[in-house]
C-alpha cells in the first residue's frame, strides 16, 4: 500500500526559473507540477501545501516556527512530509524543525543548487529521493532529515559547503545517515543527538558574531544596546577570542547577557583548554558557556527555541549546563 505524503513548498532554487533580462527569480509553477510529477505518482499519494513561495535568504525564524506549527498540524492525515527549501538558510530551518517539531513521522527536507531553467537540474531527484525517504519505515523516530544527491543527513550536522556545487550539502564531523538506492532506501546509522526543545514560541533577539583578527567589541557592544537575549562567539579554534574584545563579553555578562562560545572551524568542538588571556578556559571562568561541536548558525536558532520556552537566562543556561554539547 502507498504511503501518503505530503509536500510542502517554501520556495528557493528548486521553485524558481531563469526570466530574462531579471535572471533567476521565484515563479508560480512549481506547486502545480508537483502535483502532476509522474515518478511520484508511482511511489506515493501525493498532496501539496505551498506554504511559501521566497527566496531562501527571506526565510527568518518566525516563519521557521509557524512552518513547525503547520506541519504538526497537518501531518496527523500524513505517513510523512517533505519540506522544499531554498538552500541557503535551510540547515537552519531544519534544525529549528527538528528541535520544536512534536511529531515523530518522517519529515524531510530537500532542495536544489540549480534551477529548472539550467542543464543538469538536480530538484526532481532530491524531490523523487526525499519522498522515498518520508516513506520508509526506517525512517520514523530519526529526527529531521536533509535528502540531497542521494544521500541522507540528520538536520543537526549537515551544512551547506559549496556556493553552487550539487553535493554542497555533507556532515563534516560525523558522515552521513544513509543514502537513497535506486532499489531501497539504505540507513547505516542512527543519530545519537537528538534533542527536543517544545515550545510554541522563540525569542529573535539572539545575535551571531564571528571572530577574526584584529578585532575590537564594537559588535558584542551593539548587541549590549539593543538588548540581545543571548551573543553567539564564534571563536577560533578549541574557542579562543582576541583579548581586545574582553571588555566587552564582561559587559555583556554584567548585563545579564548568556554569551555562548562556539568554533568558527568547519569540524571539531570547543574546548576548556587555553587558559592565557583570551582562551577558552579563561573565558569559562569569566562565565562564558561552551557549545560543544555545534557551528555557530545552529547555536543561535537552539537559542532562540530555549528562551522561547523559558524566557529566563538562569533556565537557559542550567539547560546548556546540564545537557551539555558534545
């Protein structure tokens, strides 16, 4: 018997075509073919929800929370849903998902690196992939998955790595969950990190800021006068900062402000190692936290979803403290 899937469309390359003399921009078609896709009538029932028609750099976490909602609403009457994205901020979309989403049917999210107007188009493979995924039984109780060329990744580690490469989306640390045969849908492993923060609201306010040489606090001062909720360091290294912007992290702490350190490295975790001026163990003892191995754009949307759910920094960071990243 088929599996019932729906198909959700938010926008992104895979809806879009190229339009002389504007160049590649969003077009109402791609709700309606999908309909009508015939590989999918073959392996599915099919529905579609055009939730959505943006480009992928519009998609904002507000817009990440009422997806969740709709989803767990509307998956009730689903085996499964695949999500399409736009590709550029979809890791992070997905990984809000598979914090706050209830449900634990498949939910998949797919996507493309080159439109339907180029050679060699890549959405009607991920989709055809993605909707094989929803699917399988397997694929219940893993979390939010990312299908992509054929290969299956959990939302938590995978990362865009290329601007325009069709095998841009990979888990650097930790390798991939499984791959999309033309036979059968293959899993290897099961993520040992998943985590679950329900909540029916976030809080935006949580800013990102990366380290570089040379710098001063002017950033980390910013997010001081318009009342962040939580910084985001994405520091070099085992999490290490440049000792001029000290100052500036104290204040922040003196204003009751949770400032999370995480590596700006593509692999690895931060560690209370260093302890001159600075380094990561100085910076734990000043009252930094450490965010384990989890790049710096994911730790901002898992902090929105804490203090959305608490709204308080003491729980905020007993949580972080107490389930601490690995």
């Amino acid at each position: 018997m088929k599996k019932k899937i729906l198909i959700i469309t938010t926008g992104g390359t895979i809806a879009m075509k190229h339009n002389s003399p504007f160049g590649v921009i969003p077009n109402d078609e791609f709700a309606e073919h999908l309909r009508s896709f015939p590989q999918l009538e073959e392996i599915a029932v099919i529905d579609v929800y055009e939730f959505s028609n943006i480009p992928s750099p519009f998609m904002d976490p507000t817009k990440m929370l009422e997806l969740a909602k709709t989803i767990d609403k509307k998956i009730i009457d689903y085996d499964g849903v695949v999500v399409t994205h736009g590709t550029d901020t979809l890791e992070e979309t997905a990984y809000m998902l598979d914090l706050i989403l209830i449900t634990n049917k498949p939910v998949i999210f797919t996507a493309a690196m080159r439109s339907s107007s180029e050679l060699g188009l890549d959405g009607p493979r991920n989709i055809v992939g993605a909707v094989r995924v929803a699917g399988a039984d397997r694929s219940s109780n893993r979390g939010v998955l990312v299908v992509m060329n054929d290969e299956i990744d959990s939302a938590r580690d995978v990362v865009k790595t290329d601007s325009s490469k069709t095998d841009a989306f990979v888990s650097p640390s930790l390798g991939l969950l499984g791959v999309v045969d033309p036979d059968k849908i293959i899993f290897y492993r099961k993520s040992e990190e998943h985590e679950k923060v329900l909540t029916d609201s976030i809080e935006p306010n949580i800013d990102l800021i990366k380290c570089c040489s040379g710098m001063d606090g002017r950033f980390i001062e910013s997010s001081i006068q318009n009342g962040a909720k939580a910084i985001v360091i994405e520091a070099f290294g085992r999490g290490n900062v440049p000792k001029s912007i000290i100052p500036s992290l104290e204040k922040a702490l003196k204003n009751d402000i949770l400032v999370v350190l995480v590596s700006r490295t593509y692999t690895g975790r931060v560690l209370a190692e260093y302890g001159y001026e600075g380094g990561g163990l100085f910076l734990q003892k000043k009252g930094l936290l450490l965010g384990g191995d989890l790049k710096g754009p994911k730790m901002r949307i898992k902090l929105m979803a804490l203090f959305g759910k608490y709204n308080n920094v003491t729980d905020v960071k007993n949580y972080l403290l107490n389930n601490e990243e690995k």
